[in-house]
C-alpha cells in the first residue's frame, strides 16, 4: 500500500493512496488508476459509439481527473474527442499537464481547476449549455461529500447536449444495500476516515440525474466490485 495523499476540496478533504511521481516533472502514478484504465475504456469504446456515434468534433470533459493517467489513455484510442481535462488539486494540475506533454496529444487541452461543488457560471472557462457530448468522472463520488456528487448532476444537466452521457466508476450501493462484505468494509473505513464519504446508492443517484433532466441508462459490472453507470441527458431542459 502506497502513502497517504490528503488534498481539499473546496475546504474538503479527498484521500488518494498508491501514489507515486515519476522522474518526469510532477507526473504522479496512481496504483488504482493503473489498474482500471483499460477496463474503463473497454467500456467506453462499446459505449461511445453506440451512444454518440462516431461523429469526429465531440467534445468531453473529465470531472476530477486525479492525476492525468485516465485521460491520456483514452485520448489515444478517441482521437476524434477533444477532451477536457480538470481538477480541483493543483498536484494533480501539475501531473495531468506532464502526461499531456509527454504523450504530445493535441486533443488533450490543458487542465482546468474545477471546484465541482461550484455552479458552471463559477467555473474558470465559459461552458455553454448543452455543449458537451460526454462527461467521464472516476472514483470521486464515494470520497468526496454528497455535495460533490450534488455539484456533478446539476454541471452535467445544465452543459451534456441532448442525448450526452455521462460515465461514472466506482463502487456503488444498490436498492439499499451493499455487496459484497470486501465494499461493507470498505465504506466502513471511508465513514471512519470522514463521515461525509461513503459508497453512494444507485437509488439516490438516480433521484440526482432527474432532478437535472437525466436518465440513468445502463450499468456495468466492472473489477474489483466496482460499476460504471451511464446516464443520458434527457430531451427535455
């Protein structure tokens, strides 16, 4: 297990462990994201064409990026999507500006400081409404406080265009209830870290997304007992 990496959140703490930094400038090696990258983009290349065809001007952004791992990984198999990298950390800031560097993507722009608990209008670039096609977030709605998942659905509902989809990761409770024992422990040691974290329910998401004119469309099992979830932005508002 790799040291603890504590940084805030608009005042809030969210925990990072099995980081490390390369030689390379700040670039920090994520464990987790090491692991999971290709698993998420096996997921992403069945569901992006079938969702958003295979259009070549589309445009995502990636919520909480962490360290820059993800998205120059999927940016390479997707270069037909401009995506926006962002972060609230500036570590991280640091590390996702040395992968895009390195990897020379010129689809990758450079990484904006996003507080997510922030409405759009606060946000440090004009996003206009329904500009986006695809909004990505791994592994934040579980270690951050609810308002940041509040923030999520409310940014996505206002700038995914109709028919968009946002991805979400991690690990999730369903209808109440949460499998298996490994993910019972799990958000055992998240609630005793900070009691405003912990395994979100499916169920509660869900009343999130139609607040904000989504749809939650479809889940994935994925390793780990984690689950990508996608939801739609729906024709109306």
């Amino acid at each position: 297990m790799g040291h603890l990496i504590m940084h805030t959140l608009s005042g809030i703490v969210r925990s990072c462990s099995g980081i490390t930094r390369t030689m390379s400038r700040s670039k920090m090696v994520v464990e987790a994201a090491e692991r999971n990258k290709e698993p998420i983009l096996k997921v992403l290349e069945d569901v992006v064409p079938e969702k958003l065809g295979i259009d070549t001007n589309l445009s995502a952004l990636e919520i909480s990026s962490g360290s820059g791992q993800h998205v120059v990984h999927f940016a390479k198999t997707f270069p037909s999507i401009t995506w926006q990298p962002s972060d609230i950390d500036d570590n991280y800031i640091e590390s996702i500006k040395g992968y895009i560097a390195d990897e020379k993507l010129e689809n990758v722009k450079s990484p904006l400081k996003i507080d997510i608990t922030k409405p759009v209008s606060e946000w440090p670039q004009v996003f206009a409404e329904k500009c986006l096609d695809l909004i990505v977030n791994i592994n934040m709605v579980h270690i951050t406080p609810w308002q940041c998942t509040e923030g999520l659905f409310a940014a996505a509902g206002k700038i995914l265009k109709t028919n968009g989809i946002m991805v979400t990761y991690g690990p999730y409770a369903i209808h109440g209830e949460i499998t298996p024992e490994s993910n019972v422990a799990f958000n055992a040691s998240l609630k005793k870290q900070n009691e405003d974290w912990g395994l979100r329910d499916i169920d509660d998401l869900e009343k999130e997304a139609k607040k904000n004119g989504m749809t939650f469309d479809a889940m994935f099992n994925m390793p780990s007992n984690n689950k990508i979830l996608i939801w739609v932005k729906n024709e109306q508002v």
